[in-house]
C-alpha cells in the first residue's frame, strides 16, 4: 500500500514524509492566486477554484481567503456557497452536497493525530472522510471533525463542534454538536423567532 493509498484507508502514515510537501506545492500555488484575486476577477476565481478542486458544480462561489492542504480531494455539488476563512483540512475525501452553505470561519477537517503521545512525536497521522449532504447550513466558526456525515437539510449552529454524525432534517449545536430538534411545520411559517415568512418575503 503506497502513501496515498493509506492517506485515503484511514490507515497510520508518516505525515513528514517529503511527498507530501512536493505534491502540496501546485495546491499553494493555485490557493495564492485565488486569495490574492483582485474583486473585479470572479471569472479569473472561478477557473482556479476549478482547477484547485476535485470537483466544482454549477453556481458555486466561495468568498476569500480559502485555506485547503490539497484541495484535490474536495468535491462541490451545485450552489455551494462559503463565506470568508473557510479551511478544510482535506487529507482524505471532504464531498459537499449541492445547495450547502458554510458560515464565516468554518473548518472543516479530513484528518487527525493519534492520541498516543509516542506515535504523535514521530509525526503520525490519518485520515477520516467528511460529508455534508444536499441543502446543510453550517454557522460561523463551526468545526466539523474526521469522520462526520451531516445528514441533508439539516442546520449546524455557530460554534458548534461536531464529532459524530449528525441525522437528516435536524438543527444541531453545542460543544460537542447534539440534536436540538428536528425541523418541522413552524420553520416554513417562521424564519426567525416570531417572524413570519409570509411578511419576510420580498
């Protein structure tokens, strides 16, 4: 089993190796030009962010700075749409379903570190992918751990710290994430408090 082949099986791999570094380079080289895009060249962002990332749907856009390690293993469906900061971590797979929206300063992270300290000082690691599935809205400042599958419509409150998989049509939040309720009739009525959606429309 090669480097790559581990890096993708949640196997142990040797995180210094000189690879790594090599083949991260045309990743930075790419991520630089789109953080230092001019506003007026959205054209000019769209192409690299196709060229950075595995895979990039109709309508997608995302605010800069984007910090990625690889961006290779990151897929977009259709109109995902990410604010400012947003960093993920993708040493293994990170798939984003059509329709996602991610809040300022989200983290998204693909890979982690044993928790043995002996295994961590020989610079260890492995990875676990992450899914957010079709319609997800994650808040500001949330981080999303190795491993979690974030079930379609569902709603991840700002802050959050999410370590297990979150279910379907749900609005989850706290450290650590947990179900808070499921979203039903009363969210189509209202969109904030006691707001009603029918007044809250253009």
């Amino acid at each position: 089993m090669d480097l790559l082949e581990r890096m993708e099986s949640g196997k142990l791999f040797y995180a210094g190796d000189p690879e790594l570094s090599r083949a991260k380079l045309r990743c930075k080289e790419l991520l630089y030009d789109f953080n230092h895009a001019r506003p007026s060249q959205a054209g000019e962002m769209l192409a690299l962010l196709g060229q950075l990332l595995g895979a990039v749907g109709e309508g997608c856009w995302i605010e800069p700075p984007l910090y990625v390690n690889w961006g290779s293993r990151i897929t977009l469906g259709d109109h995902v749409y990410a604010n400012t900061g947003l960093t993920v971590i993708d040493d293994t797979f990170v798939n984003i379903g059509s329709h996602v929206m991610l809040g300022p300063r989200v983290t998204i992270s693909a890979a982690s570190h044993p928790v043995d300290p002996e295994l961590r000082r020989q610079a260890y690691q492995y990875d676990l992918p992450v899914v957010l599935e079709e319609n997800v809205w994650v808040g500001a400042g949330a981080t999303i751990l190795p491993g979690v599958t974030i079930g379609k419509n569902s709603v991840i409150g700002a802050g959050s710290v999410v370590d297990r998989d979150i279910p379907p049509d749900v609005v989850a939040a706290g450290v650590p994430c947990r179900v808070l309720r499921e979203i039903g009739p009363r969210d189509r009525e209202y969109y904030h408090k006691d707001w009603p959606v029918k007044d809250g429309l253009a």
